[in-house]
C-alpha cells in the first residue's frame, strides 16, 4: 500500500476512533486486545478501544462540548433526552454508570431512573 493512501485511510477513520475515545498506534505496536485495521491487504493502523467506564466519560465529555455548556445546567427535558440517548448506546450497562450519569447531570440517582421509567411507561 502506497504511504498517501495508507494516510488517507488512517485520517478517514479518524474521527470515528475520536469519538470513540479509541487510540490509534502502530500495527506492529498491538496488543491482545486491539483491534488492526487492514487497507489493501496490509495492516494500516491498530487501534486500542478504550475501557467501558472511561468511554462513558468521553460521551459525557463530547456531550457537553456539543450542547455548549456543562450537562447539569440543561433543563430537565434535554437531561430526558440525554438520558434516553445514553440508554440506547448502553450507558447503563456499564458498572456506575448510572452514578457517572447523574453526577455529570447535576441530578440524583433516583432521578436518573425515574427517566429510564418514564421512558418504558414504568
């Protein structure tokens, strides 16, 4: 594969492993757990997923960046909103996640659920 489109391809998948919260390295760099991805049948970059817990952190994060403004000061439906979001790409699923969730909302637990509730008609 030619270095331009070895290039080309590692700044096209970029910004998915950005927003991810993911960190690309060298494909002789791997480990175990990473995940090598091939362009025109030669290893072009690996990239190392982050941790479930640190992931969440880096949804709040670009969350935040998106709405322009720290998550706890959102009126209560954009938190709904939020919440219904994070439920749907598995947020909760993740040991303290609701915790991590309601610190970065400004709200309690209890209220965190009250909207998982509301949303199944509970």
């Amino acid at each position: 594969m030619s270095e331009a489109g070895q290039g080309a391809f590692i700044q096209a998948v970029k910004p998915l492993v950005d927003a991810m919260g993911g960190e690309m390295v060298p494909p002789d760099e791997a480990g175990p757990d990473d995940v090598v991805l091939t362009w025109e049948g030669a290893a072009a970059v690996a990239v190392r997923l982050p941790q479930l817990a640190d992931s969440l952190d880096h949804i709040l994060a670009a969350l935040e960046r998106r709405k322009g403004m720290p998550l706890a000061e959102l009126d209560r439906k954009a938190k709904q909103e939020i919440v219904r979001g994070l439920e749907a790409r598995g947020a909760f699923a993740v040991r303290h996640g609701v915790e991590t969730v309601a610190s970065a909302l400004g709200v309690s637990r209890f209220t965190v659920y009250n909207y998982l509730n509301r949303e199944k008609g509970v």
